[in-house]
C-alpha cells in the first residue's frame, strides 16, 4: 500500500511517507483542522482484512492511547477512511536508537539518561497494565532535545490493572508478522528468555529486553547477535552474552549491576516492579552527573573478569553501597581510584594556538600561535621556561615535526575560516635555515614515520584532498572538508576528520589504508578538532562533543570502541602525544560574535547574543538582521532569531540553521537538523511554519531570494556530490542547478535576479546566469576577493578581500571599467584571538552594515598522567 502525497485519510492531509512495517506504512501528514503535523500509521486495505492483522492494530491503539506520559508516544485519534484503519500520533523528530548505535556505543552518561528514561516509560506502561512485548532500537525514537519516545505497541497485550507488577500471564501463539500460529511473538535478540521458549511472559520480559538494549548502548554490541534467528533464540535461553565489565573496563559498578539483573534468565531474579528500576538507574545518572569523570567512564570501575552469580542487594541497599564508593573516591581513599593527571601550562599570551608538536627529543614543544591580534608566526618552549621563543622564519604555522628535526610548516598561514588555517607547504629544520616551499593550497600535514614523506590536506579543483605522498589521492571529499591529518606509528594508516559542511567543524573520526581504502571509526561528533595516535598505534585519540560544544579528549580504537580519556571545563584542542605518553592539549575559549552600524548611526554596536551568534541576512535598509545560534546557546536542534540592529532584544522563532530573509521580511528560510535536508519558512511575526518540497540534498549551506519572491538561489550540496547552486520555486518543487559543483561559500545575487556572483571551482569570481548560458568573468577582481552583494543599480559589486589577521577589507567595483575602489576596513576593536571576519552584510545604500568575528583564545598545557 501507498498513499500519495496531496491524499487525505480524513482530515489528515498526506505529506510525505516516512516508513513501512508489519502493521503498515507510516505517514508525516498535515492536520487541516488543527494546523499541525502529526504522523498517521495506516493499515491497509487487504490487511485489515486479516482478523490478526487488525486486531494487533487495535491492540497498539488502545495500549498507546492508555497511557499519559512524556517518553510514550501520544495518540491523538483512531480513525477509518473507507477501507482505511490509521492511527494518528504526534510527530517525533530525531532519530531511532538503531540510527544511533549505528555509529557505536555511547558515552556512558548519555545511555544512563536515556535509559533513565526509558526505565520510567516502561514503569508506566507497566504501571497501566501494559506490557510492551517488542522493545528494541527500531521502535524507540529520541528527539533531537535529547527525550525518549517509545513507540509501536502492536505486540503488545493489556492484563487487568493491578499493582503494577504485570501478574497476568500469556501464552504467546503468533509470529513476527502475526500471521500465523505456533511460534513466539517479538525480534530475535531482544526477547526474554521466557519469550523465546513460548513460555508465558509478564512485564519482567520487557525488564530482560530493557537490559539488552542497555547493554548495547554502552558496548555498541549486540548481546544475543546470531546467524541466525534460531541461533539467536537458543543463544537467549542458554547462553550468557559477553560480560559488559570486559566490553567496558570503566563501566560504573552500579549500573553494572542494574544491566546483569535486567538479563537474569529466570524472571524471579530480575526486578519485582519495574519503578524501582526506574528509580535505581535514575539515582545512579543523577549521581554520576555530578562527578566529573563520568560521563564516559565513572570512577566505579571492575576488573574485566567474568562475574559469578550472586545474591542481589535491594536496589536502596545497593544505591547506598554505590554512593559509599563513590563519595570514597572523590575523597581520594578509594583504593581503585586512578592518579590524577598534571597540567603543566606553557603559553601565557592572548590569542590562539593553531598547532603545537613534541619536537624529537619529547620535552620541547613548537607550535603556531597568533598573539595579540598579529599573524601566525612559530615558536618553541620548553616546560622548564614559561617564555616561548620565536622561530627565525617567516609568519607560518607549525604542522609536524619529523623524528629528525624536521618540521613541516604553512608559509603565510591565514585563517580560512575559524577552524582551520592554509597556506603554502614548506619544509624546515628546527635548527634553522630556509624553509623550502613543496605546494600551494595547503590546510594540513604530517611526517610519515621515516620523516621523508609527508601526508597533505590540500584543496584542488574545489575539492579537499588527501594525499599521501603528495600527488597521490587516498581520498578526497566533494561538499564538506578534511582536517588533522595524522600517519599511524607503522606508516600504514592515516588518521583525519572530515566535515560534511565548510564553516563547521561537526564531523566523524576515519582512517584511510595506502590502497585508499577508507573506515570511519566514530561518527556523530557535533564539533571535533584535534587527533593524534597513541604510542603503540592502537588508539587514535580525538578531542570531540557529541552535544553542546565543549570538547572532551577521547580514545578510539581501531575497531571503532571509544572511551573517554578525560574533560574539564571548557574545550579542549588535542595537538599531539609524544613517544612516552605525554600530551599536548590547549584549553580554548570560544565565540562567534556579530558588530554592526546601524541607519543613521556613528558608532558600531556589539549585537551578539549567546556564545555562536552566527550573522546570516541583514534587511536592504539595515535594520533587521537575521542570525542562529549553533553553540552552547543554541541547544542540540540550534536556534534562529531576528534582531533589529538597534539592538532591541533578539526574538527566536524557531529552530535550525538560518538561511535568509524574505525580500518582505515576514519570512526566515530555514534548514533543520535533518538527513536528507529540508526548507522551512519559519514566520518572523504571526503566523506557522511552512515546510517546501526540495531535491534529495544532503546539506543546504546559504540561500538567497530572487525578486518576486518566488524562486530562491540555494547553495547545497546531494549525496557525493559538491556544492552547487540551485534554483527552488519557493512553493515547492524540484530544483535546477544553474553551476558546476564546488561554489565557494561566498556569493552574492544580483538585483535583478539575472545572475549570482560566485567563486567557481577554479577558484575565479564568475556571474553565473539564473536561467541556462555560460558564466561570464567580472572584472577588477583581485585573488581572494569574496562577493557581499551588489548596488541596488546592479553596477557595482562589493567584495570582501583576503585579509591577514582580524581585518577585513571591503572594495568596491565598478563593473562596467573594473574599477576598484577601497570602501571600509573592518574588524573588532580587540584583535586578540581573532580569525577573521567570515561574514559581511551589508544594506542595499551600502551606509549600514553588520559582520561577524570568529575570537578563539587557547591556553595550550603540557599534561602528564593520562591513559
């Protein structure tokens, strides 16, 4: 069965479908009378024919729409259109458990919430009389706020209400599909020991389920994973799956504990009432939220040994025994207890540490720094002297050091953006001399273990490559970019981030072998910077954030099994590890801040508002100003705000990545945090969310209105391919890319909506034309030049020029004679830790104006003690 989109199940207008299961398929639709967006699962026509079929239909219906809780889905209404049954439930955005372990485990304190609140929902349910029968990954949703929702009842069965325990039994006589007798209820993997043999169950079933599903999330493994389902369901009732405490050695003893009651195979063993697991597990998250080492490895730790059955402790017994333990440690007379790392600080200048290595003999310490506003220059120290001595080169940055003294550096290292620097490749000896350039367009580099050949991070035809030698591609991406580069102790491997979308630094860990071939070892990284190997080449650690945008130092193995090393407050920038183990970190405070000069104005004003005030689209007269939030500030979904530039107080309205402002300024274009990516008009007065049709994109960067308001220029990037510029009708509908891929993020539209002024892959400012002909070259550009927008007569076009430091140039060019002319130099009054202004807005009278400043400001440590 398939409905259409445009077709109706009532008053439910059908939007897009979102998936299919044994019990139908399942819709996004439009409620007409409401105005809301709900999901409706819909069972069709032949199968609710099928008495079983529709019964378990009805089943889900009246087990979901019984319950009242935040982590369970809401029913809003059961319904028939015709031969139609359908059930319509709120909509959930996020993502499933599977989707989410797709990359892995989790980090400990993120699988105890979410497990805190799964336990609650199936106290709940259980609390109700209702037992789930089908727990597992697919059928649990968590929002993209971090909340739980349990779906899909249809296997479930409702017994008379009670104390809660689930006294009634069942004998369970259909299949997966319902469809027909003799066989067990449920999925392979997840079920109790007693589902699995056909035996009756009770809400103790759904307690084993919940503690395979916990034991994946902190292991990334399945417990019971089979060949086959026969397999499987032997592996159940016979088997013990591999002990957590050996999968992960810095698992927290009580929650331990709470996963091997879980999983017990007789029912008796496992807990009497499914509240006080939901009362164990949220005293043992609320507890180990609050120290500091927990979030991946709290500081309860066992020995990875097998655990022989034992007597269980009542859950306050056992809770009290935990916090004994842990109040122990934290007064340093746990005997388990790990020595404390030291930290040793080695730069005491405002500004930012770009890249900072162990030199050969593993005490002295060079790295690239821009101090007090000035360019990046080179410099070394030694822990033993708080002063830092300039290296006799010229302005570069440092990028590796050779195991005989030989560095790799970026000749005229600049910012390209706030995360990364490039520059021209050279090489130099630490002992002095001239450095001797190799290549243009470089963003990293490092030694390989013979310190003869070198592995490069470099951008040639609007690509970013990886080469290793150089000139020899391993891999390279179309839309996002690579960063941290790293060659493996053994030569064999090469370590590096890549970025889906240029101007971000979210992203995944992957190594690539000399064959080119290519293995992502940890993914969902909402912000990573920083990498190194370990000693023995068995680790690759990595400073990264799967939320919020403190990064903490993690380690991860070849086989993609991550742990946290250590966090503290704030972020932290891993640079290197030298031969014996010591570390280089730096500290970093960071921001994202806008300035503008409002109409009729002489003084600039300071319009930043959280922590990543991200400047997106100014109003022609320059007094509104559209901008997002994508730091701490702007929460897990991020955030879109209006400003007027009088700095009255910023309004949000919604969430997602800002695009651009309608020409009347009533609507906000904005992207969410969705795959594949999605448009929505966010309304900036009164009025509801609208979402437009589009192309399968992957990412959606900037965007711009044509005149009319009709049509807008989208610049976005489909699976493997690179970023373009597309034409959108703004009602809907499929997209016509009017470039070649690897537009360059800057680009401007021209007022009468004849042409886009951007930078193609050869790197050249081209007018690119709305409706299908050849680009032509503009005229009086210089190398760098980045298009802001162009006069309101269409004569003139405003560039930003590649400027060093925190300043920012702007020109004006005629476009008839090529004539440039300087305009304004801008930059924040504090140059320190500035890397650069990467966004300039400018109305259409050119009298007013907002940009932003990117301000990274690092303490780099040299710390001893971590393993």
């Amino acid at each position: 069965m398939h409905i259409s989109a445009g077709s109706r199940l009532g008053q439910y207008e059908i939007v897009a479908r979102l998936g299919a299961g044994g019990m139908g398929e399942v819709y996004r639709a439009r409620d007409t009378r409401l105005g809301r967006d709900v999901a409706v699962k819909a069972l069709s026509a032949e199968l609710s024919l099928d008495p079983a079929r529709l019964s378990r239909f009805e089943t889900e219906a009246r087990s979901a729409s019984a319950l009242n809780h935040p982590n369970i889905v809401t029913i809003h209404e059961v319904g028939r259109d015709a031969a139609t049954p359908f059930i319509v439930m709120e909509l959930v955005e996020g993502r499933t458990l599977r989707d989410i372990l797709y990359t892995g485990a989790l980090p400990v304190r993120r699988a105890l919430n979410l497990s805190a609140q799964l336990a609650d929902a199936l106290a709940r349910a259980h609390e109700a009389g209702i037992v789930h029968r089908d727990l597992k990954p697919e059928n649990i949703m968590v929002t993209r706020d971090g909340f739980v929702k349990v779906l899909d009842f249809g296997l479930a069965k409702i017994e008379p209400r009670g104390d809660g325990n689930g006294a009634g039994r069942e004998n369970l006589t259909l299949t997966e599909d319902g469809t027909r007798e003799g066989a067990v209820v449920g999925t392979a993997g997840y079920m109790s020991p007693e589902q699995a043999s056909g035996q009756p169950v009770d809400f103790r079933s759904d307690q084993f389920a919940f503690g395979a599903l916990v034991y994946e999330l902190l292991s990334g493994k399945r417990a019971f994973q089979r060949p086959t389902r026969a397999e499987s369901l032997v592996a159940i009732i016979r088997e013990d799956p591999e002990p957590l405490s050996t999968l992960c050695p810095r698992i927290p003893v009580p929650l331990l504990w709470i996963v091997e009651r879980c999983m017990a195979k007789l029912p008796e063993e496992r807990y009497a009432s499914t509240r006080d697991l939901a009362r164990d597990l949220k005293s043992v998250s609320d507890h180990f939220s609050q120290i500091d080492s927990g979030a991946d490895g709290a500081p309860l730790l066992l020995k990875a040994e097998p655990r022989k059955p034992r007597r269980w402790l009542s859950g306050s017994v056992a809770l009290a025994f935990a916090a004994l333990v842990a109040s122990a440690y934290l007064l340093g007379t746990s005997a388990r207890a790990p020595a404390l790392p030291s930290y040793h600080r080695l730069t005491f200048r405002d500004g930012t540490v770009w890249s900072a290595r162990f030199a050969p003999d593993g005490r002295t310490v060079v790295y690239g720094a821009a101090w007090n506003g000035g360019p990046i220059r080179a410099y070394s120290t030694r822990p033993e002297n708080p002063e830092s001595a300039e290296l006799p080169l010229p302005p570069a940055n440092v990028l590796a050091a050779s195991a005989s003294g030989e560095l790799a550096i970026l000749l005229g290292a600049r910012p390209g953006g706030p995360f990364s620097t490039t520059g021209t490749l050279a090489r130099s000896s630490l002992a002095g001399g001239g450095p001797r350039e190799v290549l243009e367009a470089v963003q990293g580099a490092d030694f390989a273990p013979d310190g003869a050949s070198l592995a490069v991070l470099r951008t040639a035809n609007g690509r970013h490559r990886l080469e290793f030698p150089p000139g020899r591609v391993l891999y390279e991406t179309a839309s996002g970019y690579l960063s941290h580069v790293r060659v493996s102790p053994s030569g064999e491997l090469v370590a590096f981030l890549e970025h889906p979308m240029r101007g971000d630094d979210a992203g995944l860990l992957a190594v690539v072998d000399r064959e080119g071939h290519k293995r992502v070892l940890s993914a969902g990284w909402i912000t990573a910077r920083g990498l190194a190997w370990s000693p023995d080449g068995g680790e690759v650690w990595i400073t990264a954030a799967a939320a919020g945008g403190s990064r903490a130092l993690h380690a991860v193995t070849l086989s993609g099994h991550r742990r946290l090393v250590t966090r503290v407050p704030g972020s932290l920038t891993l640079h290197d590890i030298s031969r014996e183990g010591r570390v280089l970190l730096s500290q970093e405070h960071s921001r994202e801040g806008m300035v503008g000069l409002s109409p009729g104005e002489l003084k600039e004003r300071d319009l930043s508002w959280h922590d990543w005030s991200r400047p997106v689209d100014l109003t022609a007269d320059g007094t509104t100003l559209l901008f997002d939030e994508t730091g701490e500030g702007g929460g897990a979904a991020f955030a879109v705000y209006v400003r007027k530039t009088d700095e009255s107080p910023a309004v949000r309205i919604g969430e997602g990545h800002a695009l651009a402002l309608s020409p009347d300024g009533r609507w906000a274009l904005s992207t969410p945090q969705t795959t594949p990516a999605e448009l929505v008009l966010l309304p900036t007065g009164a009025g509801e969310p609208r979402r437009i049709a589009t192309g399968a994109f992957v990412h959606i960067q900037r965007a711009a209105w044509l005149p009319g308001a009709e049509r807008v220029v989208l610049a976005a990037s489909e699976a493997e391919r690179g970023t373009r510029l597309y034409v959108q009708p703004a009602s809907g509908g499929a997209p016509r890319a009017i470039t070649p891929e690897g537009i360059g993020p800057d680009w401007a539209v021209s007022p009468d909506g004849g042409g886009v002024a951007a930078i193609g892959p050869d790197r050249s400012l081209l007018l690119y034309p709305i409706e299908p002909g050849e680009p032509t070259p503009i005229a009086g550009v210089a190398p760098g030049d980045a298009p802001i927008r162009f006069s309101p007569d269409g004569r003139a076009l405003y560039v930003r020029g590649r400027g060093d430091g925190p300043v920012s140039s702007i020109a004006r060019i005629d476009l008839a004679s090529g004539e440039r002319a300087a305009w304004k130099d801008i930059a924040p009054a504090d140059g320190a830790g500035i890397a650069g202004v990467p966004r300039v807005f400018l109305s259409a009278d050119g009298e007013s104006y907002v940009y932003s400043y990117a301000r990274l400001l690092d303490e780099l440590f040299l710390v001893d003690g971590l393993r």
